[in-house]
C-alpha cells in the first residue's frame, strides 16, 4: 500500500501514473478556459485507458527549460487539479519542487506530491508531506535546476542514486514523513549519460534490493535517451522504445511507471507481470 492524505493506494499490480502536462505550450492557443477544460479531458480519456494516477505538472524540466515563477505555477496547475479532483475519484499527484505549490495543490485536492529534486531545491517540500500526510516521490537527479541536464559524468551511477536516496529518505524520515507515504524513483534523463540509463534499467533489481521498504517508480516515457538509441527519433516515435523500457523496468520491480501512452503502457504492463509471474 501507498498512503497518501487521502487514501491508500493498493500496489498489489504495477500501477500508471500519467503525464498531464500544463505547461505554457498547453496554453498557448486559447484562454485559461479552454486549457483547464482541455486538461480535464486528457485527464478523463487517461483514466479511461487505465491511468491509476494523474501527475499534474506546470513546470517542463526538460533540457533548456526555463524556472517558472511561484505565481505563473500555482496559476496554472491549482485551477487543474481542483476540476480533475471534483470530477474523479482519481488520486493526483502533482509534479513540483516548490512546497508552496505543493501545499496548494494538495489544498485543491491533490494526495501526492512528485518532486524532482528529493527535496534538494525546497526542503520544505518533506514538511508539506509531513503535515498533510501526502503521497510523496522522491526522485534522483543532480545539479541546480538550470544544470539538471549538463551535469559532469560520474563514475558509478547506482552507486550515486543509492546514496541520493539515503540522504533524501533520511531527511524526509527526520521531517516526520512516514515510510508508507515514499516511493523513490532512479530519475532517468536526469544528469545521466546515454549508457547510465540504460545501466539503470538494466540493474533496476539491484537497487530494489537494497531498498526493499520503498516502491520504486520509473519514468523513461518518450525520453531522449530513447530518441539517441533510435537514429534521433523525435518524442512522438518514442512509444516503442518507451514500452520497452517500461517492460524492462517493470520486469525488474518497478511498482509504478510514469507515461504518456496510457493505453500502451498498461497493456505492455499486463503482458509483463503474468509472464513474470511463470518464474
Ligand atoms: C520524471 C518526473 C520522472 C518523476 C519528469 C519528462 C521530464 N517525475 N518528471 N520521474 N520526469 N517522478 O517527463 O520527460 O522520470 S519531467
């Protein structure tokens, strides 16, 4: 069970948590109405494919990103998640590294907070989860929001995400967020080489392992190491290869995958864990 401020969400299967973007490009043709109502029906089209989860975000942390403003975030994610959670019964999370818009978010209806940075950028993010008793992902990356993407190699990358999730367990632990409420996740595309995500995956069960109390969430949908592997594919022919990853990493652990390709990824899921289950 994953526990959240709402409820507790069973993880006897893997469960998909889907991308619902809110970025400025989602807004650029059409009014604040038109969005949120676009939004909702993403969102509604998501959980009839199988979505268990919705994870709102309106800050793009993809290479060369720009840092939103507190103001332009809360604008564009509350107004979302409150319609989403009138609406559905579905648990929301919401993509932030900003405790304030986390607080905000889970004000409107949201039970999980997914934050990028494992409380690097807001440590105040672990007291909101505290508080509120809201899901919470803790995920790998390195470097300041700026440099996420052109991060130095390092030598040993499982190495390096194990000790990122003692320290932000230990710190979400000593802020009074209880085991039940984390999931951790490798953080693929983030300050990782080409061969280091793939490494990740590849060695997926051996950091499990080593962290048996926590669920492990992976998010490779549509990602450029993708796009590399495959002659530069551009984003929209990355569902094979996100399927791909999502088999792999769910054949070794993974207990939720984030995506973009809801229907896909959960009948990809489905194939995986009854053949798994032969073993
Ligand atoms: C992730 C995320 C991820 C979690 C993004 C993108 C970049 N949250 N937010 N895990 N990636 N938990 O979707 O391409 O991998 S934004």
């Amino acid at each position: 069970m994953w526990k959240t401020s709402r409820r507790e969400i069973p993880l006897t299967h893997p469960l998909v948590i889907a991308i619902l973007n809110v970025t400025p490009d989602s807004f650029s043709d059409g009014g604040r109405y038109s969005s949120i109502d676009a939004a909702l029906k993403r969102a509604e089209e998501m959980i009839s494919e199988g979505a268990d989860i919705i994870d709102v975000g309106g800050e793009s942390t993809r290479p060369g990103s720009a840092r939103v403003s507190l103001a332009d975030e809360i604008e564009r994610v509350i107004p979302v998640v409150r319609v989403i959670a009138a609406r559905f019964d579905v648990p929301i999370s919401v993509d932030t590294s900003k405790s304030e818009v986390a607080l905000a978010a889970i004000d409107a209806g949201a039970e999980i907070i997914n934050d990028i940075s494992g409380l690097r950028f807001d440590p105040k993010i672990a007291d909101v989860a505290a508080e509120t008793g809201a899901g919470l992902v803790l995920m790998h990356s390195r470097g300041e929001f700026e440099t996420m993407h052109s991060q130095p190699p390092i030598d040993d990358i499982i190495a390096e995400v194990a000790a990122d999730f003692r320290r932000s367990t230990a710190l979400a632990g000593a802020s009074g967020v209880a085991g039940a409420q984390i999931v951790l996740d490798i953080g693929i595309g983030f300050g990782k080489t080409l061969d280091q995500n793939l490494e990740l995956l590849a060695k997926l069960d051996r950091l499990i392992a080593d962290f048996p109390q926590f669920p492990m969430l992976v998010g490779a949908s549509r990602k450029s190491f993708i796009g590399k592997l495959l002659d530069d594919a551009p984003t929209d022919k990355r569902l094979f290869g996100s399927l791909a990853a999502a088999a792999i990493a769910v054949w070794n652990g993974a207990r939720i995958i984030r995506a973009h390709d809801i229907e896909e990824t959960v009948e990809t899921i489905r194939l995986v864990i009854n053949i798994r289950q032969q073993i």
